[in-house]
C-alpha cells in the first residue's frame, strides 16, 4: 500500500521569469528600413530553420504592423551574387 502525498505549499512574492525558447535571438525592433539580418549558414540547416525564423518575423509584424520584414533563402545562385549562404532578413518598411 502506497503512502499518501502531501502536497507543500509555498508562498513566493514574484512568479519564476518565463524562459524564452526560442533559439534565434534576432534583433529585429532595432534594424531600420533597408537594413539586413545575415544569419550565415550551410544550405541544408538554412533550409531547417527558414521556417522557425519565419514565424519569429511574422509574430513581430503581428505586434508592430508598421514594420514590414522579409526573409529570403540564400542559396543557389543569389548566394554566389551575395557571396554569402544562409538566411537574410531584410525590413523594407
């Protein structure tokens, strides 16, 4: 037969801070019109995260609907022009 439990109860002043999960820590309030993100990565793990990194952007532009954010696979050919492979952020508005 297995013992009860009883449950302890504390009384704490301030709640425990929310650890952010997210993996990218991307300036993004502070990049001005015409600025770019460089995030400088092989093909295959910019690939993987474009994705992640796209829903970080369009969360932002839920927040602040004045911000206009893109983000662009480099790869191919626009990598070989850039001179750089990865993923680029660029604010346009």
């Amino acid at each position: 037969m297995s013992k009860p439990i009883k449950p302890v109860i504390v009384k704490s002043d301030t709640p425990p801070k929310r650890r952010s999960n997210w993996k990218w820590n991307l300036p993004l309030e502070d990049i001005k019109k015409g600025d770019l993100i460089k995030l400088e990565m092989s093909e295959n793990d910019a690939r993987d995260n474009a994705h992640t990194i796209r829903t970080i952007v369009y969360r932002l532009q839920k927040k602040t609907p004045a911000k206009k954010v893109t983000v662009r696979l480099v790869t191919g050919q626009l990598a070989k022009e850039l001179k750089w492979r990865g993923v680029g952020i660029w604010r346009t508005r």
